[in-house]
C-alpha cells in the first residue's frame, strides 16, 4: 500500500468518526483499561460494587422486561403487524444465510460454551423453584428444563427487539441513521436523534457491548486455558491468558476486515454444519433413546411453567434469590449487553424482509436448533454424570465450568477427535460473534456508516480483545459474570422503550396500509362495474 493510500485511510477513518460518540465511547473504555493498569484493585472492587447494586435493585425489572418482549415478538408472529416490512427492497441474503449470520452473531459461542456444563450445575443444585432433590433422577429432566429455559426464547429476543426496532425506523424513514439510538425514535423524535439523549444511548451501546463481547472472549479464552491445564497439565498463568485471547483477537479481526460477504457470512455457514454434525455425532455415541425421552419431557416442561421460570424472584428466600440472580438475571443482563450490537447487526442483514421474518427468525427458528443442541451435549452430560460413566462435576469443581466438554467427550468413542472439534467449533462460533460486535461497534461510532473503515474496525478489536483479558486476569468467571451484568442492566430499560415505541408506530403504520390498500383497491376498481354504481346518473329503465 502506498503512502497516500495510508494517507487517504486516516483521512476516512477522520471523517466518518461521529467525534461525541466515538471520543466518550473509546474514552470510557480505554480509560478504565488505563485505571486497570494503575490500580487492578480499585477497578475490581468497582466491578463488585456494580454488580451489588443491579442485583438487589434492578432484577426484578430485568425479568419483567424480558418476559414482555417474548410475549410481543409471540405476537408479532401471529399478529397482523408482522406483514409490515423493514424498507422496500428484496432481502439482500438468502433465508439460510440470514438464520446463520443471526444466530452467530447472537449467541452461539455461549450455547457451545456451556452446553455439556449449564444441565450439571443444575443438577447438582436444582432451581429453588422446583422441590427435587439434588443429582437425583427428577434433577436430571429438571436441570435441562432450566438450560433450554434460559437459551431457547428470552436471551435471543432482546438482540430480535432491538434489531426490529432499529432497522424498521431506519429502513423505513429516510431521515433516520442505522444505529442504535434510533431503536428509540419514536420516543426521542425523529428530530433528536442528534441530541443528547440520543448520544447517550450510542456511548453506553458502545460500552456495554464492548463489556458484553469481551466476556464471551474471556469465556472462550478460559476454555483454552483451563483445557489445556486439565487435559495436558499446561499451566500458562496470567500471560497465556493474553496469549490466547491476543490470538483469538486477531483471527476474529481479520474476519471482520473481510466483511459481511467474504468472512462472517462465509464463516457464519461454516459454523452451521459443523454445529449440526458434531451434535448428531454426540447423539449417535451418546445414550441416544434416554436423550429423546429426556428432551420431551424437558421441552413440555418449559413450555408448561414457561411463565412462572420467567417471574420468579425467590422472594422471602434469600438462598432462592442468590440462586436466581446467579443464573436467570446474569444470564439476562449478559443477553442485554449484547443487543445493541446484535440489535445493530441483526438490522444490518434485515433489510427487505417482513418484521414476522425477523420475529420468527430471531426467536423460534434459532430455539429449533438451541434445544437439540443443549438436550443432546447437556442430557449427555448429565447422564454420564448420574449413571457414573464419566466424572465431570469434579473437575467442574476443581478446574471451572470450562473442562465439562473434555470430561464428556472423553468417555465417548473418538473422544479426541470430539474434542478437537468442541473447542474449534467454539472458536469459530466466537469469531463471528466478534466480528460482528466489532463492526457494528464501528457502526456505532461512525453515526450509522454500513461500512466503517478498515482503521476503526480493527482499533475497536484491539481494544475489545484488551478488555477481555483484563477482565480474565482480575478475576476469572466471576468478574467476567460481574462486568456483563453491570454493562447489560441499563440497556433493559432501552430495549423496553423500543417495544413501546415500536408497539405506538406499528398501530399507527398499519393501519395507515390497510388505509392504502383499500384506496388502491377502490382506484382500481373495474369501469363498467364503476359505470352501474348506485353513485352514476340514472338510466331510462328508471
């Protein structure tokens, strides 16, 4: 590349900076990297505070608000507001490529990640909602339940909320940006989204994805670590840790310099078929009639206490309180940190299709295959655990949540060669996700740009990549836990607006085309049939 080609690089990556939101967005999060760097205790001990504070004042509002927006996106389906469409224009990708890029972009690496672990947790301590025993066999079909309840519906539909409302407002008003404070339109005006509310919103989008994000990195990273320690007793300590997530940094970036095209959707396919061979793999090696009966019981019992699992608090029962604000709001407000960002990619790749696409898209068609994956690996797991053909839940304890999948696989036939594939299947996974959160980060601070220079995307990985390993050094899983909480709480009370905002225009719009349609029906209306209207002069006959 040539000097004026560099030249010509900086001066893009200069113009297209939205200054307020890039400047505070980078700010915050560069500044506590630096405050890390100074004082590792002081930022620790914010984290815990933080996460203090959501849990005993905003989990009940995390809850409320994320079964309202399942319940509206149900709606959506069924209802007659899904035939309204976001923009004009033909879908720009094929309907399994939209399906895979959603659902790696949103939450796959998580469903890899904990599917051989989340069910033992649950196993071995039951949700207090449920009077089973703990490692019992009522324990087995109740800690799927919980798994598929907490990944099947609510974590997607905050990313599907906050992709309908930004891509509608922006594909359908042509003074609207594509990015996230316009999921807020209506409520802001569509002459604010300028001002300082708006702003607000974008650099607190900003952050809590960059929070978000990188807890999913730390995660991964920690499967690395703490795989090779248990599996071949390497030890590689605080700076294997850099090491790894360095590494994984720079493969999800170049994915992201390639583009939607030529690496997330690519990518996006690949992780598709891979995901789908090794879970039937695991089915076939696996106790494969105990998972088919397992799995229905499970899935009839989600559906069955669907809205008491999503509304309980553990009241009164301070241990039932710790237990759901560890589980249920955790998992939520780490959904809720990733739906600006999903929100904004999940809009990126939308245009064209009808809000009922989307809808069933982003919720029904990504629980089809969440619920096999998780009913497979984590019915495996659980029934290995039970039945005492491997001993995962010792290793759980000694080395983290991060060894179940080596443990299972271990006991299966070609257990290596599952492994290889686990922990591959996770990073690829993980990639898109990055990548995606990282363009649309780019997109956040470029004021909508569709595609943001190559200089921004990659400035934004880098520190993306820095906070994940920060927050892996200061504590591990619970401070990752802890910073998606505090990131993700505030962004609960934007996704609700969205759906208020979007549930005030939907009635308006929809009306205004069934107005439409009948005014066109009318003004096409046949000539002679016009000329024998009561309305026509009358004839001799009369």
């Amino acid at each position: 590349m040539s000097q004026s080609d560099d030249l010509g690089a900086v001066d893009r990556f200069r113009e297209e900076l939205d200054p307020v939101v890039f400047l505070f967005g980078a700010g915050l999060t560069v500044g506590i990297i630096a405050l890390y760097f100074i004082s590792p205790g002081l930022v620790q001990e914010g984290i815990s505070v933080g996460n203090s504070v959501m849990n005993q004042y905003l989990n009940w509002a995390l809850l409320v608000i994320v079964f309202l927006v399942v319940v509206f996106l149900l709606y959506l389906i069924v209802g007659p507001w899904g035939s309204l469409k976001l923009g004009d224009e033909s879908p720009e990708y094929s309907f399994l490529s939209f399906f895979a890029m959603l659902y790696s972009a949103g939450f796959a690496a998580g469903v890899v990640f904990w599917g051989p672990t989340e069910a033992l947790y649950y196993y071995d301590n039951p949700s207090p909602l449920f009077d089973v025993s703990a490692r019992s066999a009522e324990a087995m079909t109740i800690a799927v339940q919980q798994t598929l309840f907490h990944w099947a519906l609510p974590q997607l539909a905050v990313f599907t909320i906050m992709g309908i409302a930004i891509g509608y407002f922006a594909y359908n008003y042509d003074d609207v940006p594509l990015r996230v404070s316009s999921a807020l339109a209506p409520i802001l005006g569509r002459d604010n989204l300028d001002g300082v509310a708006a702003k607000v919103v974008d650099v607190v989008a900003v952050f809590a994805t960059i929070g978000g994000v990188a807890t999913s990195l730390g995660f991964i990273g920690s499967q690395f670590i703490t795989g090779l320690d248990y599996q071949w007793g390497i030890n590689l300590g605080d700076t294997g840790i850099i090491l790894v997530v360095t590494a994984m940094t720079l493969l999800f970036t170049v994915s992201m310099v390639l583009g939607v095209n030529r690496g997330i959707r690519r990518l996006s396919n690949f992780n598709m078929i891979m995901f789908v061979a090794l879970m039937l793999v695991t089915f076939v090696v696996g106790p494969s009639v105990f998972l088919m009966l397992l799995g229905t019981q499970a899935v009839g019992g989600m559906i069955t206490d669907f809205v008491s699992m999503s509304l309980f608090t553990g009241a009164g029962n301070p241990s039932a309180t710790e237990w759901m604000n560890s589980w249920t709001v955790f998992y939520w407000a780490w959904a809720l940190s990733w739906s600006p960002f999903a929100g904004l990619f999940i809009a990126r790749i939308s245009k064209g299709r009808t809000v009922r696409e989307v809808a069933f898209t982003g919720i029904v068609a990504t629980s089809a295959a969440t619920i096999p994956w998780f009913t497979v690996v984590g019915g495996s797991a659980v029934w290995a655990q039970h039945n005492g053909v491997a001993e995962i839940l010792g290793p759980v304890g000694e080395h983290g949540a991060s060894v179940a999948g080596f443990a299972l696989f271990d006991a299966f036939p070609f257990g290596s060669v599952l492994m290889i594939a686990f922990m591959l299947l996770v990073t690829t996974f993980f990639i898109t996700s990055a990548d995606s959160s990282t363009l649309a980060v780019s997109m956040m601070t470029t004021g909508g740009k569709a595609r943001p220079s190559t200089i921004n995307r990659v400035f934004w990985g880098v520190v993306l990549g820095m906070t994940a390993a920060i927050l892996m050094t200061l504590g591990g899983v619970s401070a990752l836990q802890s910073a998606a909480i505090i990131t993700g709480a505030p962004f609960a009370f934007v996704c609700l607006f969205a759906m208020l905002g979007l549930i005030r225009e939907f009635s308006s719009d929809y009306g205004r085309v069934l107005l439409q349609d009948e005014t066109t029906l009318v003004g096409s209306t046949d000539p002679d049939e016009t000329a024998a209207s009561p309305k026509q002069p009358a004839t001799d006959d009369d």
